[in-house]
C-alpha cells in the first residue's frame, strides 16, 4: 500500500467489537483496494482490538486510548491521523454496501473534482431485520458548484443528511485541530463546508451506507436536559455566528425553528419513553429560552402535552409494534428500488454481516 492512499476511511469506536467487524468487513469486500482503515478505539472493555487484528490487513491501522476521551474528540483524533487523500468517515455499527461503492466515488472525484461527496443513506426497521427506510429525500444526485452562496452549501448539508457520521467523503486538504467544533451534531461541519466552498460538492444518490439502529439509553438524552446547552446549541451558533451572512442567518433561523418543530414527534415521545415528565418540562423550557416560537406552536404542544399524558408502556407499544417512518425522510426503500433490487440490496447486506 502507497504511504498516501486515495481513501483513509475513518471509523472511531468504543465497545462494539461485533458490529465494528462488520463495517471492516464491508470495506475489504470493496472491488477498490487503494485505502487505508483508521480504527480508533476509545479505550473499549471488550475485544476490540482482537477483532481488528483477526482480519490480519496491512490496511487496518489501530489506535487505542488509554483512557475515554468522548466521542466528539476520538473523532478528532481519528480524522487528524488520516493520511489518504480523502476522509471517509464511518459509524463503527453502519456498512457499506455495494463492492464497487469506492470505485464509484474515485471516478466522481476524478471528473467533477469536488471537496465533499454525501453517499446516500438507508437503515433497517426497528427490529433490525429489514432495510426499509431512506434517510435523503432525494431521488437524484445532486451537485453543489464552487463558491456556492453560503446558505445554499448549508441547505445542502441539511437536506442530505450530513450530520449522520457514516458516509461523508471529503478532501484531506490542510485540516487542523483548530477547525473543529465541540459538537457531537457534525464536529467537522467547518472543514466541510471550507473544502465544499472552494472545490464544490455532490450527493450520491444510488450507493449506500446501511446505518444500523444501535438502541438508545436515557444517556442519550442527557444533554437535552441542559438549558443553557442543548444538544443542537454548538451546532446551530457556530453556523450562523461563522458561516452565514446577515442577511441568510434569517432564513436558515427560521428554518432551523421549523426543523425542532417537526422532530418534536420522534424527540418528545422518546424522551418520555427513556425518562420521564420533569425532563420533558424541562426540555420545553430549555427549547422556549432558545425560541419561545417553537413551544407556542400548535404541533409542538400538541405532542408535548400528548408525551406527558401517555404511559410509558403505551409509547413502548407503539414503537415496537406500528411503524413509523423517521421523520427526517418521507420515502421508503420501494420508492426507488424495484422488488427485484429491493432483494438485491438485502442479500448483499446479508453476504457482509453473515460471519
């Protein structure tokens, strides 16, 4: 392998040993073998580290923590270790699927030369058992030019879902520590958006990550309950404090509003689910201080006062017994696959998480 690869695929991870040897795995199955694979374990408790050596390839290159350093900065660490010419960056419990996904973002590099590439999206159900959703409501790619308006290249950011880890694809151009934000919400969205800014950048409609449902935990929600930082808080200053002008900092606010609003149907219920009414209040309170807008809107109390109301075996039932689609996309693997590449598409999943 040359000592600057064309791809350093960047997986940070802590305590998914299983899950972590199917994401190597479906990068060694790619039909492109110019990569390295940057694991960064984040001091995990069980055999990581076993399961990385078992594949026994130059191209996996280990690190590990002593101790755990959180995500946002293994992230960091990881990125800043990369030596290709370009990042991917992936979830330790996603794949990707398709063998021929890295040729295919090579030859997209090479024509349209952009900074950034967004590679599509689809998860399982609930259950894990089945690929259902799409998570970029798009049925084309799309391809952002040069010197874009700042809030064109934020907009494009949004709607492809770039907040999501697995999938994102940039230029390893003069990227320093001091670019990153302390965010879990999109840490490297700076270098992104420098690299999207000044070479252009493209959604990659028909190659896909499969994002795996990992299971959730009241911690996961803990942030939420910090009034003066919610989870989003990082994230949204930073754009509209560095990256967008006066005059665009107005529409994406009140776009950003109108996103809380309608995430409030999957975040208030789940909240609930994994906490209880007084996190719920404070939650209210928390979002009233950043927009009083959003907790007087009529859909947002709705399912405020709806979540308090409800048991929690009630929402438990619900979630794991009727199927909702995640509120980020409103389409469904059958719109754009046939029944024939809907197969396809799980026996190939199937073929790399199979031992």
């Amino acid at each position: 392998m040359k000592d600057k690869p064309f791809f350093s695929i960047v997986i940070p991870t802590c305590n998914r040993a299983n899950l972590l040897h199917n994401a190597i795995k479906s990068y060694l199955f790619q039909d492109f073998t110019d990569f390295e694979i940057v694991i960064f374990d984040n001091n995990s408790q069980d055999n990581t580290k076993e399961i990385v050596n078992s594949f026994n390839d130059r191209r996996i290159k280990y690190f590990n923590n002593k101790i755990n350093i959180g995500f946002i900065k293994n992230c960091q660490r990881a990125i800043l270790k990369a030596k290709g010419k370009y990042i991917i960056t992936h979830g330790d419990d996603d794949v990707i699927l398709f063998h021929n996904s890295l040729s295919v973002l090579r030859s997209i590099i090479l024509i349209k030369k952009v900074g950034f590439i967004r590679i599509n999206v689809l998860s399982k159900d609930r259950s894990n058992k089945q690929i259902r959703h799409v998570w970029v409501n798009k049925k084309n790619n799309i391809y952002i030019k040069p010197n874009s308006t700042s809030l064109n290249i934020i907009n494009f950011f949004e709607i492809t879902n770039s907040v999501f880890i697995s999938g994102l694809v940039f230029k390893n151009q003069d990227i320093e520590k001091k670019e990153f934000i302390n965010s879990e919400i999109f840490s490297w969205i700076n270098i992104i958006f420098r690299l999207t800014k000044k070479y252009g950048a493209y959604f990659l409609f028909n190659s896909f990550i499969v994002a795996n449902w990992s299971g959730f935990n009241a911690n996961n929600f803990n942030n939420l309950f910090d009034i003066e930082d919610l989870y989003f808080n990082t994230y949204y200053k930073n754009i509209v404090n560095n990256l967008l002008s006066n005059k665009e900092k107005i529409k994406f606010k009140l776009f950003y509003s109108n996103k809380i609003i309608q995430q409030s149907i999957f975040a208030l219920p789940s909240l609930k689910y994994y906490t209880n009414n007084s996190n719920l209040i404070r939650f209210k309170e928390a979002l009233n201080k950043f927009d009083n807008k959003i907790t007087s809107n009529t859909f947002f109390l709705f399912f405020f006062y709806l979540s308090i109301l409800l048991p929690k075996w009630l929402i438990g039932f619900i979630r794991n017994n009727i199927h909702y689609v995640r509120k980020d996309t409103d389409l469904m693997i059958e719109d754009i696959a046939t029944p024939i590449e809907i197969k396809r598409i799980n026996r190939i999943y199937q073929q790399i998480i199979s031992n």
